[in-house]
C-alpha cells in the first residue's frame, strides 16, 4: 500500500511505524499508526464489511485504496500472517496491524 492512500489531502501528516519482534508468540508485529482522514474513513468500512466478497464492492473505491488492502492481505497471508486495518476515529486516525511469523534460524 502506499503511503499516499493513508495521508489523502491532509497536509503535513505524520505516520508512526512500530516493529516489534515478539519471541514468545514467534512473530514480528508491525503497526503503522496515520492520522485521521475521513476520505478513507468509509472506504475501510466496506473493506472489512466486505473482505471475503470485495470484488462486488471495487466500483465504490477511490484510488485503488481497496484495491491495495485487499493486495497487502493477501501477500500477507501466503506469508502465513495476519491483516487487520481499523480507522479509530476522527481524533486518532487509521491504524493498521501486519503480524507475520518469524524464520527459524537454522544452525
């Protein structure tokens, strides 16, 4: 996904990335934290209204940005991980969750 979807007309925003290794659960856990953007508020809605049948809902996307959670889900689960995207509000913005399972080291 790009950036550029999450930050749609906002001016001067900043996004907040954290990673975290997590060795008890065998996972790495990425959040990316934007700001509120009510342009893609709804759009996140039909996407997690609609995940499993999308496609009958692709002619309300703007700027492909359905279209491109739908393609970072599905790479991410081939990965054997985890999607999620929330929009929390118009105070806290759109946080969205990648949790993918480590690579055993090989000795």
């Amino acid at each position: 996904m790009t950036i550029e979807a999450l930050t749609t007309n906002l001016h001067n925003p900043e996004i907040t990335v954290e990673i975290q290794e997590n060795p008890y659960e065998g996972v790495t856990e990425l959040q990316l934290l934007a700001p509120p953007n009510v342009e893609i508020a709804e759009l996140i809605k039909i996407y997690n209204q609609h995940q499993l049948d999308i496609i009958n809902y692709l002619h309300l996307d703007k700027n492909d940005f359905m279209f491109k959670l739908s393609n970072i889900a599905s790479i991410v689960k081939r990965l054997n991980g985890s999607f999620k995207v929330e929009y929390l509000g118009d105070n806290d913005g759109t946080l969205i969750s990648i949790i993918l399972p480590r690579n055993k080291q090989i000795e």
